[in-house]
C-alpha cells in the first residue's frame, strides 16, 4: 500500500539545538551508525563547526521525520576524467586544468525515522540542502552536492532517482559510494 507524501507544507525544518535533545532518543531510522550520530554525535559536530544538522518535523504533532547533516566539502574528481561534465562541457573542453576537487556541499548523514520511510521525509531534506547551497554558492562557490551512500541497492537507487551520479562505478567491497548532483549553471 503506498503511503500518503508529505508536502512542504505539513512540515517543517529546524536547526537541531538543545532543546530538541529530549526528542532525539524516540528518532529510530532503523540504522544503528545513524541513530547513534544523531543523539550523541551531532550536536557536538554542530558546536565544533563540522557539520550542522537540520530536522525536519511534522506541524501537526510535532514529531521528528528525518534529519540531514551539512557541512562545507568537495568533489574529488575521478582520476579518468573522461566523461565527467561541469556546466553542460567536458572538463578537457574548458581552457584550463581544474583541481582535482570542486567546491561542493558535503550531505554527511541523511536518515528518516523508519515509520515514515516512503512519504518523502528525505526528498524535503535534500531539497532543503540544495536551497542552502544555491543560496550561499555565489559567495563562496559551490557546483554539487555530495553524498557518500551506503553502497545498498535501495539507497543508491534513491540518490540516482533524483539524478545523483556515481562518482565510481564498481561498488563491490564498499561500505560507502560517493555520489553528486550538479547544481547548474
């Protein structure tokens, strides 16, 4: 039976502070390592400055969805670079050498609450993550998002369903796959 969608409007997104801790401890995505950074690591990721985590909650009750963690990084560019595309051209149609990173928006942790899996809790987050980088990449540059998924076929499947590409082909013995998403021109 297919599950009802939430829309923009149903919920809403909060930067995690410490009055969202009591709330954390009922969040059970049904993944252990996500669980855990959520109610232990987080915050502290947050107060060091490596990461910042936002939730999104449910208007209605209040309840917590999902949650997705930022924090500023990079796209290290495969070694053939053959193939890989920045602003509709092949690297090698472009006048000169890039590094061998781009500037990008790092996504580190990306989980919803596995009651609500399936109603487009994580689509509002990834939405919400690339409004950020659109709305900061002028001041300081910004061409993907990045995410490291873990290497589950169902996972992967819903990073490239919203045109994620694999920045390696051969998954085989990975815990994790890097993936990006171009943020256009």
């Amino acid at each position: 039976m297919e599950k009802t969608r939430y829309s923009p409007a149903e919920a809403f997104v909060s930067i995690l502070s410490d009055e969202h801790l009591p709330l954390l401890s009922l969040f059970e995505s049904g993944n252990g390592e996500l669980n855990h950074f959520l109610q232990k690591d987080a915050l502290g990721y947050q107060q060091l400055h490596v990461g910042t985590t936002y939730l999104l909650f449910r208007k209605s009750d209040g309840k917590l969805l999902a949650y997705i963690t930022l924090s500023m990084g990079a796209l290290k560019l495969p070694e053939k670079k053959e193939g890989f595309t920045l602003g509709g051209k092949r690297l090698d149609e472009y006048p000169k050498d890039f590094p061998n990173q781009l500037p990008a928006l790092l996504m580190g942790k990306l989980a919803t609450d596995r009651t609500e899996e399936g109603r487009g809790a994580a689509s509002i987050l990834l939405k919400h993550a690339m409004a950020i980088a659109l709305e900061h990449r002028q001041a300081m540059g910004c061409a993907f998002l990045v995410a490291h998924a873990y290497a589950k076929p169902e996972v992967l499947g819903w990073y490239e369903g919203k045109r994620f590409k694999r920045v390696i082909q051969n998954t085989a013995g990975r815990e994790t796959v890097p993936l990006y998403f171009e943020l256009g021109v």
